[in-house]
C-alpha cells in the first residue's frame, strides 16, 4: 500500500510543472472549466493579476468598477448556466466588499468560488496595510472556507473548494491566499476533488420514505405541490413536470422556483408567500397533503408557521438534512436530490386529476384577477403601473428571456406577472433580498447565456446601489437590456410605511437624477417612457435592439403590491387590497 | 418546551477554522454556550468537541443539525445528562499555612476526594474532578479560608450508548 502510494507521488511528480503559486490558481481555474471571471486587483492579488495577462486568450477576467458588482455578476452567470461562478478580489476593502455577494450565495444556494488575495504569511496578524481576516469574516457566510499561506497547498485547496461549491447544496466558497503563497513557486499537478471525508453531499434516498410519500399522494384528495429552487438545482424540472402531469397535482412556486415549471401549464397555479397568488395561499390551508419539494419554508413564504398548513400531511422532499423540521415538521422526509428521489417516486404514484380541486384554484384566481391583476397589468388609470410594463415584456420576449430583478415593489410584480417557458431563467435576490443585485448579475446572466436576451428589471432605489456596473455594460458591449421602474421612492418600504406606520414616509422618497443622461454618459441607448401609448413601441425598440439598452420607465409614485400576508399573518389571511 | 441541559459531541477534522465556525452557529442563536472543550477523540486525527448547552430538545436538534452541515464536521451528537458520564475538574490554589492553621482544611480536603498537586511554603494546589455540584460544594467548603486561585475546566463526558464514528468514517470513505 505504502510503496503503491509512494509509486503514485513519484507519477505525479514527473507529470508535474514548476510554477509559481499565481500561475498555479490560472492553472487551477481552467482546470475547472472556468474561462471566465469578475474582480478587481489590488496589492495583494496583484502576482495572480499578473499571470491573468498572460493567459488573457483562455481566461477573460472582467473588471466590475465594484467587488460588490463582481459577487453578483458571478452570482448570475451561476444561476442562469448552473456552473461555479468565480470573483476575485484583492486583501482588505476588496475582501470586505465580497461579504454582500456571499452572503446571498450562502441564503440562496448559488455556487461561487471567491478567491482574495491576503498580505504575505510573515506579516499576518501584525495590522499590515489592507490586512483583514477574511476567513473570519466571510465564517458565517460561507459553505466553506480556507487560507492558503504555502504554495503547494494550492491545487488540492483549490479543487475542493469547486467540489465544495457545487456539489449537494450549492453555495459559496472564499479562499484567501497570501500573497508569499502567489509568489512562490510549487510543482503543480492538478486532480479534481471526487470526495471529502467529513462531507457527504447528497443523502442516500431512502425507500421506505418515497414509498411512504407515494402512498400519501395516492390517498390525497387535495395534494398540492410547492417546489422551490431545489427544482433548477438539481435539474429536476422534468420529474416535477412528469408527476404534476401524472398525480394531477397543483404546483406553486417560491420565487426562486420560478421558471422551473413553464409559467403557463395547466397544473402551474402560480406563485406563494407574502405578495405571492391569493389561491397558493389561501389553499395551503386547504389542501390534505403537501410536497415541498426542494424549498425551505421561508418566513416570508409561511407567513406565521403557528397557522401553516396544520390540517395537511406534509412530505419534504430535501437535500440538505438541517432543513428537514427546521421550520415546518415533515409527516415524511424524502432526502437526497430531486431528480433522484422524484424519479423514484413517480412510478409509485397513480394517475389522477383532481379536478374539483384544482378548480378552487381557478376560483381563487377570477376573484384575484377582478380585484388585483387586472387593474395591475391593464391599467385604466392614468399612472403607469408596474405591472403592464411587465406583460410588455412578456409579450416583447414571447415568455423567452432570462429576467434578473432587484429587490422591492418591482421584485414582486415582476415575479408575479413574469412568464419563462425555460428553467434558470428568473434570477432575483430572494433570501438575503440585497438591493444592488440586478444590474451586475444581469451582466453575469448576459455573458452566461449569450444566445438569450436578458432583461434587467430594477427599481430606481436599487439601481443606484450599484449603477457603477453601467461601466462594464460599456466597456465590453455586454447587450443587457435595461429597465428601471421609476416611482422616485423606495416603494416597498414606502409602501409598509402606508400601511404599517400610518404614512409617515421616514426616508423613502428620492429625488432621482437624470437616468437618462447618466446611461448616455456610457453610451448606452436610452429611452424614458412617461405616457401609457409609448410603452409598447420602447419596449419593442429595447428588445429588438442588438445593443444594450436602457429604459427608464415612469410608474405611478404610491402604488402598492397586492396581495399580500403582513408580515406574522397567516397565508389564509392574505390581503386583496 | 422544557429547557435542560444537553451535552453536544462533535467528531471533526482537525481544522483551525472550525471552533470560530461552530461558535457562530450559537452566537446566531443567542444561546449561551456553558462549557467547551476540544481534544482529540479515540480515533486517529479525529477531534472531539464537547458542548454544554441549556436550551430546548428542539433547538439543540437543530444546533446540532447545523453543525452537522459544516463541510469539516464528520457527525455530531446530542445527550441528555442520563445518557451520559460526565465529569469536569478544578484547580484551587490556597496558602499553605492555612494547612496548619485551620484544622478543618484537612477534613475537607479527606472528604471531597480531592488530590494535592503540589506544595511549597507559600500555597498548596488541591485538584478535584467530579459533578459540577461536588466541585461548587467544595469550592464553597474552601472559600471563608480564602482561596488564591480558583479554575473549572469545561464538561467532558463519554455517551452511554455507542458513538459509531468509525463506521460513519468508513462510509464516508464510500
């Protein structure tokens, strides 16, 4: 054993190079499939930037004018092709700027490797200029985490942390490197990471439970399904589409589901939680069984968990075993990967159609569709409404473009009114809800899917939070189309402050600058809409534009988004107005 | 529920990150951790963290749940009390003339079971190990003498039933 051990270093050593550390991350990251990367350099990644410039023709690294931009433009070439997306980032204010990005990879499952550059091993702990524990920092927010200080740790760190990052749950990976690890110089061999010993990413299905759960669809008479993103994930979108259509059952969505399930089949009824459908809400409370498959009970999907779904048996289908009765208890725990545990099960489950339930849905909708969608997406008041320039894109698109959203008002309208017939195509901050997402992880999207069009939908709140990656959107001619619903307040917050804190708007009117001027001042074609009979033709001038595009679109200042759960209500209790 | 106390066991790797890892998953909870103490475990570079807590079964469970998520984390466990042999040890440095002085130092020192470290001309050293209460006993026991130093390790304890961290090891290894 030994000897054979020894025999295979000797093999590897023969087959390896003498590089320094910074051609060894190069090295690392095209091993791994990565030829594309945001970041921005700095002191202490600056080896590392170095030999980017020799390798420019395998590794196009774009600088993001914010390492904050540089998260969440990997952020959203992740989530729209499923692979690791990468930042970098040098020690210190570059490091810090890091820790939004990963935090929302962390809360919503996005694979990212981030790599930062740290003052040489000598000098840590001393206070060095732009010295910052990073591993500290980024600990709570973080998949996993690691510091390089030797060279030669360089390829198996790095191979684990893309292992990491994208195997089981996704999420975010930071690996710190000093900058003595970067200037030295190893004998490289790369072997990507198969396995970690204390790490098992997906749980052995079990059968008992898939048959349990099986026999519990079988006997329902309401069964409903709530898929979230473990959908996308674990590329399951089939096996869910296989089992609605054969169990004949009801399908909502989290926000960071949808898109997993084409908009408009017959069995999609649309979306839960606090500004979700008023049916999927309302019948949570109304249905005998409950799949959630790939979803974790979020506060702002459950609403108060003392009233949530009590008269159902709920099966969770899950990946992650802390998830399981963490929020809501399970009847039956399905663990492992969707596409796995829902392929076993659908042989197990019986034909059906439920139709009388399913009706109650539709019964539900006509009374949401008289009071809420229809004065939404057709307005007959003079304002413009969020809503109908939604259904413009839509209509603009044919269903079939990537849509990344910010957070607030916009955020929900868009998720609500948004139809995708193809999965991976709704990018939106859900769990952490940073505003600033948007404009930089439509670039990721952008470069991600080339062949697709991706629309950026943001409010004017937002937009401001990281308007500097219209820098990016300039320099590399990245044709991402634009929209900002303007209503020159922080509407969401604005709008809780109506209901909740009788008017008192505390901070949450803007006066906005010239959004126009400012995307003309990149070279960005740019349009404003302020009346009801332009809206059709921007919209079409911006989709059918070969470059990107901004469109400012002046809405109605003070609408609010309904329905909607206040928060600690129960989901039964959903409010039309 | 009913708060009590719990005694978390946590086989990891060896790892200098993990303790700061761990530690936030209480912080974030704002539960209080009451002891702590980190060794190696009867398997070959596997650590053993024992953690005492006093919180809900449901919380603990999912503590537990969390820590068991982090990647360097092989299992963790949680027990209550009964289900577990427990001990904890203490250091009480006191002035040696007060062991000619006060006769009943003695008599405490027979009765508490306790063991004389060291002794020179200016303090003696009594080590205790046992159950949180024996310790506070004695140590109540000591003080109207004074005492110069006093310190209590953290709670370490070994499960009733089987921990069977080598064949998760091995599955694991799978």
């Amino acid at each position: 054993m030994e000897t054979l051990k020894a025999q295979k270093k000797e093999e590897k050593k023969k087959t390896s190079m003498r590089i320094t550390g910074a051609e060894a991350i190069i090295h690392c990251l095209l091993e791994e499939g990565v030829n594309l990367i945001y970041g921005y350099p700095g002191g202490a990644i600056m080896p590392v930037y170095d030999e980017l410039y020799k390798f420019q023709d395998k590794l196009t690294h774009i600088l993001t004018r914010h390492e904050q931009g540089a998260t969440h433009a990997a952020q959203g070439f992740a989530r729209v092709t499923g692979k690791v997306g990468v930042a970098m980032a040098t020690s210190g204010p570059g490091a810090t700027n890091l820790v939004t990005g990963l935090a929302d990879a962390q809360i919503d499952s996005t694979p990212m490797v981030c790599i930062t550059g740290q003052v040489p091993r000598h000098l840590l702990g001393s206070d060095a200029f732009q010295e910052t524990d990073i591993v500290g920092i980024s600990t709570p927010v973080t998949k996993w985490n690691y510091q390089i200080t030797k060279a030669s740790e360089i390829p198996e760190i790095m191979a684990k942390a893309f292992y990491i990052a994208r195997s089981g749950r996704p999420g975010p990976v930071l690996i710190d490197i000093t900058k003595n690890a970067q200037f030295d110089e190893l004998d490289f061999a790369y072997e990507k990471c198969t396995g970690v010993r204390s790490y098992k990413p997906v749980p052995q299905p079990d059968m008992k439970a898939i048959e349990k759960a099986a026999e519990l669809i079988n006997k329902a008479k309401k069964p409903y399904i709530v898929f979230g993103q473990g959908v996308i994930l674990g590329e399951a979108e089939v096996q869910l589409k296989a089992l609605v259509e054969k169990a004949g059952i009801p399908a909502a969505w989290t926000i960071l589901g949808l898109s997993a399930l084409d908009t408009e089949h017959p069995m999609n009824v649309g979306m839960v939680g606090m500004h979700g459908n008023y049916g999927p809400n309302v019948l949570t409370n109304e249905c005998d069984v409950l799949l959630a498959i790939g979803m974790r009970f979020d506060d702002r999907v459950t609403g108060s968990l003392d009233t949530y779904a009590k008269q159902a048996k709920i099966i969770h289908f899950e990946i992650d075993p802390a998830e399981v009765n963490k929020n809501v208890n399970a009847d039956v725990a399905v663990m492992g990967n969707a596409k796995q545990t829902l392929e076993l099960l659908l042989p197990l489950v019986n034909e059906n159609e439920h139709k009388e339930w399913r009706a109650e849905f539709d019964k539900k909708y006509k009374i949401e569709f008289d009071t809420v969608i229809e004065k939404d997406i057709h307005p007959t008041k003079e304002g413009l409404t969020m809503g109908e320039v939604i259904e413009q894109i839509n209509l603009a698109s044919d269903q079939k473009a990537v849509i990344v959203t910010d957070v607030g008002q916009h955020q929900m309208i868009t998720c609500r009114y948004a139809k995708f017939r193809q999965s991976k195509s709704n990018i939106t901050s859900g769990g952490l809800g940073t505003m600033g997402f948007a404009l930089p992880a439509a670039i990721g999207a952008k470069m991600g899917a080339m062949d697709r069009e991706v629309v950026a939908v943001i409010g004017d709140g937002g937009y401001q939070m990281t308007i500097q990656e219209l820098g990016v959107i300039f320099q590399h001619n990245v044709p991402v189309k634009i929209v900002v619903l303007n209503n020159e307040h922080l509407g969401m917050v604005r709008q809780w402050q109506e209901l909740f804190f009788e008017s008192r708007y505390a901070s949450t009117v803007m006066t906005n600058p010239d959004f126009v001027k400012i995307a003309e001042g990149y070279h960005i074609k740019s349009r404003r809409v302020e009346k009801r009979e332009d809206l059709t033709e921007a919209v079409q001038e911006m989709m059918s534009s070969k470059d990107p595009y901004f469109l400012e679109v002046r809405v109605e200042k003070e609408d609010n988004v309904f329905p909607m759960i206040p928060s600690g209500a129960s989901v039964a209790d959903i409010r039309l107005k | 529920m009913e708060k009590q106390w719990y005694t978390i066991s946590v086989y990891s790797e060896n790892n200098v990150g993990l303790l700061n890892r761990i530690s936030g998953i209480f912080l974030k909870r704002h539960i209080n951790i009451e002891s702590l103490n980190v060794s190696k475990s009867e398997i070959e570079n596997v650590s053993k963290f024992t953690i005492v807590i006093n919180t809900t079964e449901d919380w603990t469970r999912k503590i537990v749940n969390q820590i068991e998520k982090q990647i360097e984390v092989i299992k963790a466990f949680y027990h209550t009390d009964d289900e577990t042999i427990y001990q904890e040890s203490a250091l009480f440095k006191i002035a040696s003339h007060l062991l000619f002085d006060e006769r009943q130092i003695q008599n405490i020192i027979k009765e508490s079971k306790s063991q004389i470290v060291t002794v020179n001309r200016e303090f003696f050293v009594l080590a205790k190990t046992g159950r949180r209460h024996e310790i506070d006993e004695m140590h109540e026991a000591l003080e109207p003498y004074g005492i110069m130093q006093f310190v209590r390790s953290g709670r370490i304890a070994v499960t009733k039933a089987a921990m069977p961290i080598s064949e998760i090891l091995a599955e694991f290894q799978d």
